[in-house]
C-alpha cells in the first residue's frame, strides 16, 4: 500500500501522525498532520520547536515522567505508551501514541508515530474495571457480611440467654435464637412463627402489672423487666426473668427485643430452701409444743401421784388423784402413737389393711369413747346414720381413727354447753358395686379462721398453741386423717366460721363385702372370766418397772409368775425346768442380747411341750408390720404396751382356752 494511502485511513480513523527530529544541541522539532494538531488541540501556526514544548506543556503532571521515559526509549527501540493529556478545549483525554525511530534517518534521531485518541476506550476500561473491582469488593463485603452474621449468629446463639426479635405490628419474627428455641419447645423459626400466638398465649405473668406494662410497650419505645413462667404446668415450664425492648429502626419498622433468662434451676433452689426453712420452722414449734405438750401430762401425773402420796388415807380423794393420773398417762400415750404414726406416714410406711367389716361398728366407737369428754364439758351430741349396706370391705382402724379425730376435736373445739352432730351417711353408688361414705362432723366450736385454713392438714401446724388456747393438741391429727383419707382414695374438706363452729367432712369410697364379716366389736369388755388360779407363767421382760406392773395383774389373779430379763434367759428357765411347768410366756420384744422374736423362734425348735408352749408377744409398736412379725416368729398372739390390763388377761384366757383369733393365725 501506499504511504499516502495508509495516511488518508490513518486520518479516517482519527489517528494523527507525527515525527519528532531531535539534534544535538536543538530544540527538537515536533512535525503533525492536521489530525495530529487537533488531537493536540494547536488550532493556530506553530513552529515545530512550538509545538514540541506545547505538547510537552499539556502532559498530565502525573505522567509526565512515564513520557520522558518513554521517549528516551523510542531513541533505542519501537514503542507504545498511553499517557493523559490535556487537551486545552475538551480537558483531560486519555491518547495512546506508538513510535519507532527512521532507520533511514541517520545523522541525527528522527522518530516517527501515530497519536489516537483512546478516552472513550480508557473510559469504558476503566469502567470495566470498576465495575470489576466493585463486583470483587461486594463479593468480599458479602462474604465479611455471611461470616459475621454467621459469627453474631453463634454468639447469640452461645448466649444462655433466649432472645427474640420480632416486627410490631405484624409479629414477623426477624431472629430468635438456640435458647428461645429450646425455652418455648420448637424446632425452628418457622415452628414458632406459625404458632406465635399460641405460645405468647403460654406465657404466665405472676405480676398482673406486667401485661399492661407490655401494652405500653407497643405504643411507645421503652422496656420492661418482668418475670413470667413458660408453659406453666407443662413438662417444659421454664420460669423466666425477662426483658422486652421496642425500638423503631431507622427508615424501617418498630420492632420487639425479648430476652428471656432461665431461673426454673434457681427458683427450684429457693423454693426448697423456703420449704426447708418452713419445714425447720414448723419443726422447732413442734418441739417447742411436744414439750410442752409432753410436759403439761407429766407434770399432771408427778404432780397428782404427790397428792395421791399426800391423801393416802382419803380413799375416795386418791381414787379421783389416780383416775386423773391415768387421763394424764392416756393423753401422753395418744401424743406418741401420733408422732409415731405420723413419721410412718411421712416415711411412705403407711399402708392400709382392708378385711370385711361391718360399719354400723363406728356407732359404739363413738359412744365408747366420747362418753365422758362430752359430759364433762355438758356437750349435747346428736347423731344422724345411715348405713344401708354396712358390710363393706374397709381398713377399719383407719376409719374409725378419722372420725374419732374428728369428734375429738369437736369436743376439743366446742366449749361448754355446745353442740355437735355427727352424720354417717352411706351413698351407694349407681352400678352397685360400693358406696361412698360421707363422714360430715359439725359444730358450734370456736370456728378457724380463713387464713388458717389453706394449714389445717400440715402436720405439727395449729391454729394457736395450747398455751394461748389452754387446749392440748400437738397438730398432728387432722393430717394422719388426710393421708388416711388420701390413701382410700377419697377426699376431705372443712367450712368453718371463726366464732360459730366448723364441719368437718371426708368422703371415701368403699367396696361392698361378700356375706357377713368377722365379727370383733370394738370397746367389747374383754371376757376375763378365766380361771388363772394356779397357771405358771414365764415372764420375759428386761425392764423391771413393767415386769412388775405385769407380774402384779397377773398375780392379783391367782397366777405365779417367774421372769427372765432377756430371751435367752427365758429359753434357758423354759429349758432347765420340767416339762409342763409352764402354761404360757408374755414375751417382750425389745429385750438385749436375744429380743422376743429371736427368742420365740428358738423355742419353737424345742422338742415336746416346751416347742408348743403358747407365747404372746407384748410390743410397744402398736403396727401391723409388728403384729404380723410376731405371728411369723412362732407366737400364737400379742397385746401392746403399755399394757392394758383386761386386754392382757382376754387375750390370755382366749390362748389359753385354745380359742385363737382367727384373723391371727392367718
Ligand atoms: P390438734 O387438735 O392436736 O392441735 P389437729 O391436727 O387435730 O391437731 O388440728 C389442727 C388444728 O386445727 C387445731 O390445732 C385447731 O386449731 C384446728 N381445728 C381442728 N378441728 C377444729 C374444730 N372442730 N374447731 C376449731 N378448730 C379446729
């Protein structure tokens, strides 16, 4: 091609050409074709060495060094440089010029080359570039921002703190973390979201301030702090010290920030410690009362027994001091069956013993035992049964023990001239198959006090002790009833008025029995219309005031008695004298060395009469376990101590005659 035709493209295209000569000593020359001089923005007759330090002049400061490196190169070799240059009408451009020296030219350099415009190029590269660079920088951000939410993700959800954030109003949840999840017992955010009223419906404020505090919250940016109890009742429940936030986000929606700490670990830990407190509280008074209490009959019977010492001679004054010394020594006697029963109770001991019974029996223990109380204190006592079918299967100690508890405190309770009804009524039950008694105890007694209600069946609990009432009474009654009552099964409930009188009900549920019952009447006069005279008994007791007490009953009847301190002593007596001498031994339980079941179970190994000889066992723990321990070591029946005389000579004469309580052997 040609060089003017190379020319004519190269200014189509908008490239301009240029030599620059360059001689020693000179200005160089700076030669440009039209394109050239517009590219260079020289509108006006210049000289070459003009144009030179004009274009020189227009190089951007900044890359002004890059261009005379680069021309000092163009000198050696061919080459390209883009370079900024300001051109005085439209401003900075950006002109890519590539040059190469004339190998033709050789007394002095001469360099040739082509000058072009590349703004618009640049720009979109430059753009390209940015957009590159920018697209690079978000990609990064992004990735900062996935790790750090991530990162505030785990830090929250490390806290053991449940935090819930949400949109008011809308309830959109916007982030709830691993503790909220685990507190309100969901899977997920979805979970929760989907069931958010639901589960803001579980939640208990124990404080009825807190809700309206809530609301407030909706209406006005503020907080709360507030405890409440989560899914109250349910497996899950959590008691929560919370706080909730409002808050507006800027250019954005109001929003809900709750945080939720679990304290269930630490309200367990107060309420034991409130419950241990009570419990050591109750207990003290109890102390504090039991002696009292154990005192005030002590006192009665050292006291008395002086005056009976003192009156000897007046029969009839000793009689009254005795009669009194023996109240004295039955009211201590009850206060420790009490105590013992109810630490049975307590220690999950307790256990009923149903057989068939006949309840219409609950009318003598009524007359038996309240006889004399009620006319002491002029009571007048109505009673009111009905008992359709009586035969019924019952534990009947424990039945009779609740309404005896009942009356007595009615009688207790009442003061002087006052009246008490007592109701038994049988309900049957519509299919037939039992009945459920209603024992309904009423009175026109001082009354309890509301507040004291909620406490009536604590143990070791009174309304006032006996030294404010002058009435004795440890607090244990009313709650042997109501874990005799709850063990039945049934239920037992009290409406009382302070200064007008009380009723005291218990509803429990009984079987019916199949035919009659066995027949043992309680409060029977024992038949004691035995002939002892003459009997030998062997008499193993180890303490020598109540061997002396038995011996004395025993002999007053005409029997002889001899006495082992221990049950090895007793078999050793049994052992070395003739067969037969012996009609039967009382054995004591609780003797050293060898105790009274040890003993029995060695004498029913004895060969010939000595292994059959009848033994009754006398024990001072008055349960079934013991009774049921005495039968199966070997002995044919037992009485309780302290001993009761007519109970001791009848359960005597009954072994003695052979005529064994049937229940017993079973
Ligand atoms: P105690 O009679 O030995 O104190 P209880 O357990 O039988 O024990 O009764 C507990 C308390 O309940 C009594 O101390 C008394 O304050 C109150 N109470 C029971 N029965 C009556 C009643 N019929 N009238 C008034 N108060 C009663």
């Amino acid at each position: 091609m040609e060089q003017e035709q190379i020319h004519g493209i190269l200014q189509l295209s908008g490239i301009g050409v240029w030599r620059i000569e360059m001689e020693e000593g000179k200005t160089p020359r700076f030669y440009a074709d039209a394109v050239m001089d517009d590219l260079l923005g020289i509108s006006w007759p210049v000289t070459p060495e003009e144009r030179f330090t004009f274009h020189r002049g227009q190089i951007h400061p900044d890359d002004l060094q890059l261009f005379l490196d680069y021309s000092s190169m163009l000198s050696e070799t061919r080459s390209e440089i883009v370079y900024r240059y300001i051109h005085p009408v439209s401003g900075e451009m950006v002109v890519r010029c590539s040059g190469a020296r004339d190998p033709k030219v050789t007394d002095h350099i001469s360099i040739i080359g082509t000058h072009q415009d590349i703004s618009e190029t640049a720009r979109l590269e430059k753009d390209k570039l940015a957009e590159r660079r920018l697209a690079e920088m978000n990609r990064s951000l992004r990735k900062e921002q996935v790790q750090q939410e991530s990162f505030f993700r785990e830090l929250m959800d490390i806290q053991s703190c449940g935090l819930l954030a949400y949109t008011l109003p809308g309830r959109r949840i916007l982030h709830m973390n691993a503790e909220a999840l685990r507190m309100f017992g969901v899977k997920n955010v979805q979970e929760m979201q989907e069931n958010m009223a639901t589960f803001l419906a579980r939640i208990y404020y124990p404080d009825p301030e807190t809700l309206s505090c809530l609301r407030v919250l909706r209406e006005q940016d503020s907080y709360v702090d507030y405890e409440c109890i989560l899914n109250p009742g349910r497996e899950e429940e959590c008691h929560i010290m919370a706080r909730t936030k409002t808050f507006t986000v800027p250019d954005s929606e109001r929003v809900a920030v709750s945080t939720f700490l679990d304290v269930s670990d630490m309200v367990m830990l107060r309420e034991a410690l409130r419950k241990a407190e009570e419990g050591s509280r109750a207990k003290s008074s109890f102390l504090f009362a039991m002696s009292h209490d154990l005192r005030t009959p002590m006192n009665a019977i050292i006291g008395y027994a002086d005056l009976m010492a003192a009156h000897w001679e007046e029969r009839d004054l000793a009689r009254e001091y005795l009669s009194k010394l023996r109240d004295a020594g039955c009211f201590l006697l009850s206060l420790i069956g009490n105590v013992l029963e109810v630490s049975r109770i307590e220690s999950g001991k307790e256990s009923l013993q149903e057989a068939p019974w006949n309840l219409d029996h609950l009318r003598e223990s009524v007359d038996v035992l309240m006889e004399e109380e009620v006319r002491k204190k002029n009571l007048t006592v109505t009673t009111q049964f009905d008992l359709p079918r009586p035969n019924v299967v019952c534990d009947e100690t424990k039945l009779r023990e609740i309404l005896m508890n009942f009356m007595s405190n009615a009688v207790k309770y009442t003061p002087v001239g006052g009246k008490i009804h007592l109701s038994l009524e049988e309900k049957i039950l519509p299919d037939e198959s039992g009945a459920i008694l209603n024992i309904a105890v009423t009175d026109t007694g001082i009354g309890i006090a509301k507040e004291y209600i909620p406490h009536l069946f604590e143990a070791f609990s009174r309304e006032r002790n006996s030294s404010e009432s002058g009435i004795l009474g440890t607090g244990l009654g009313l709650r042997i009833v109501k874990s005799f009552v709850d063990l039945m099964d049934g239920s037992v409930s009290v409406d009382s008025t302070l200064g007008k009188g009380s009723c005291f009900t218990a509803e429990i549920p009984l079987r019916f029995a199949d035919g009659e019952p066995h027949e043992h009447v309680f409060g029977e006069k024992v038949n004691v219309d035995f002939p002892f005279g003459g009997k030998r008994i062997l008499l193993a007791e180890d303490n020598a005031l109540n061997a002396e007490i038995t011996s004395t009953i025993l002999e007053d009847e005409g029997m002889e008695v001899e006495t082992a301190t221990d049950g090895a002593a007793a078999i050793s007596l049994l052992q070395n004298a003739p067969e037969g001498r012996y009609d039967l031994i009382l054995m004591d339980i609780q003797m050293p060395h060898m105790n009274g079941y040890q003993a029995a179970r060695v004498i029913r190994t004895l060969p010939g009469e000595r292994g059959r000889i009848p033994i009754i066992a006398m024990t001072a723990n008055a349960f079934e376990e013991d009774r049921q321990e005495a039968l199966a070591a070997g002995m044919d029946s037992y009485v309780t101590k302290p001993v009761d005389r007519e109970k001791l000579l009848g359960t005597m004469a009954e072994v003695l005659s052979g005529r064994r309580d049937a229940a017993d052997k079973e």
